[in-house]
C-alpha cells in the first residue's frame, strides 16, 4: 500500500511539472485571467462606487471577495480546456498505456489549476491594496479566507474538469465557465441584497457565492463570521464531493 501511494505521488508530481510548465510557458493565461476581475474591480470602485450604497466606507474592502471569486471561475476554464485537448489529442491514451497511476494525470491537472489561480489571486489582491483596500484582519483570519479560496478552487476544478472530459468541442469544454461568472452578480457581492427584488434576493440569498462572499468579507474585516462560515464550507464541500464523483467517473469512461 505504501509502495502504490508513493507511486502515485511521484507520478502525480510529474503530472504536475508537465501541466505548470505549459503554464509557465504561456503566462498569457494568468495575465488573462487577471485582467477582467481587475477591469471589473477599478470599474465598479471608480465608476460606479459612489453611487452603490453598501453601508461601508470603502467599496473595495466590500467588492474584492466577490471579484476574487470571478477571477476564480474564469481560471478553471483553462482547465477544461487543457484536459479536452490532451483528450482531443489522445496524450491521455498515451499516459495510459504507460507504466503509471491512471488518475495522476487528472490530478496534475487539478492541482495546475490550483498554483495558477492563486497566483492570480495574489496579483488581485495586491492591486486591491493600491487601490485602498485595507483589512484588519490577523493571521488566523487570513488563513481562515485562504482555505474558503482553496476549497472553491478545487470544487469549481472538478466542474471544469467534468466539462473537459465530456465537451465535444473546444468551445463547449470552455463554455461551462459562462454562467459561474455571471453568479456572482446575482449575489451580495456588488451589492447588498436588501436593494433587489423579491425573487431575485431569493435567489441570491439562498446560492453559494453569496454565503462564501459574506464569509471572506467578515473575514477580511473581522467582524463576527456567525453561521456564514459553516454555510460556506458545506457548499464548497458538497460541490467538491459531487463535481469529484462525476469528473472521476467521466474519467473512467474515457478510460
């Protein structure tokens, strides 16, 4: 047992290298992936902050989770579109038929996804701070808002992963990432829900980003987190348990 599990990590290590090399070859894709959450954040400070009564003082401090967690969904579309051309090409064939632990490959995929959105997360938030972003926040809280960052990254991983596996087309792999960019509107993470409509602040009210945003934001600010943070961890560990169950069994299908 111990013999395969070191197999595996080694050969899940490779897998790895493979995948960040290409990242680190084509950094054009972390700068991508900055981009918009970064034109959208000096947009909605700038442009649109005075107007948007959120009850804070500084409309950064309260835009920056939700624009965190757009740059995350962006990022995981790269994923699916590096599985569906390792499929599309047949590499995953050829890994196969090598002497090495099937499911590296996919890890070492998840994991790539995993080092190059946090990448682009740092760089978000250091423009935060040049912008006036300031959190009073300690240690244990930051870690606490990393380890909300990490769990979506990894859950919203496998959904890509899901669509990379399965996508007929390079479009349709990618496409997936659409409307988990879009949510983040439908949420309290421009703006309070209090101000929308009644079946719209159901909605946002009762979806994931909005308990996750609500979390980092109290985080950040160290205010008490209350039953936010609870809500938030289940959503990203349901959504990583059910995403890994379906990716791992669109896997073997390919297989």
């Amino acid at each position: 047992m111990e013999a395969v599990k070191k197999h595996f990590f080694s050969d899940m290590g490779v897998m790895l290298g493979r995948s960040m090399r290409h990242i680190t070859r084509s950094m054009d894709t972390i700068f991508t992936v900055c981009i918009t959450p970064i034109a959208m954040m000096l947009l909605f400070v700038y442009v649109f902050g005075g107007a948007i009564e959120t009850g804070t003082d500084n409309y950064v401090n309260y835009l920056l989770p939700g624009i965190l967690l757009i740059a995350i969904a962006s990022g995981i579309s790269y994923t699916a579109y590096r599985l569906f051309m390792d499929k599309q090409r047949g590499i995953i064939e050829r890994f196969h038929s090598m002497p090495i632990a099937r499911s590296a490959v996919l890890w070492g995929h998840v994991l790539t996804s995993l080092v190059s959105n946090v990448i682009s997360l740092v760089v978000i938030v250091l423009v935060a701070l040049i912008m006036g972003f300031r959190s009073s926040a300690g240690i244990l809280p930051w870690l606490a808002v990393t380890g909300i960052l990490v769990l979506f990254t990894l859950a919203l991983t496998w959904v890509a992963a899901i669509a990379g596996l399965s996508g007929k087309s390079v479009e349709g792999a990618s496409a997936f990432s659409y409307p988990l960019i879009f949510l983040p509107f439908i949420s309290s993470a421009f703006v309070p829900t209090e101000s929308m409509p009644p079946v719209v602040r159901a909605f946002a009210e009762n979806q994931p980003v909005t308990s996750i945003v609500e979390a980092i934001r109290a985080l950040l600010s160290g205010q008490p987190v209350g039953h936010e943070i609870w809500v938030a961890l289940a959503w990203c560990v349901g959504i990583l348990i059910v995403a890994y169950f379906f990716a791992m069994r669109a896997y073997k299908k390919r297989m």
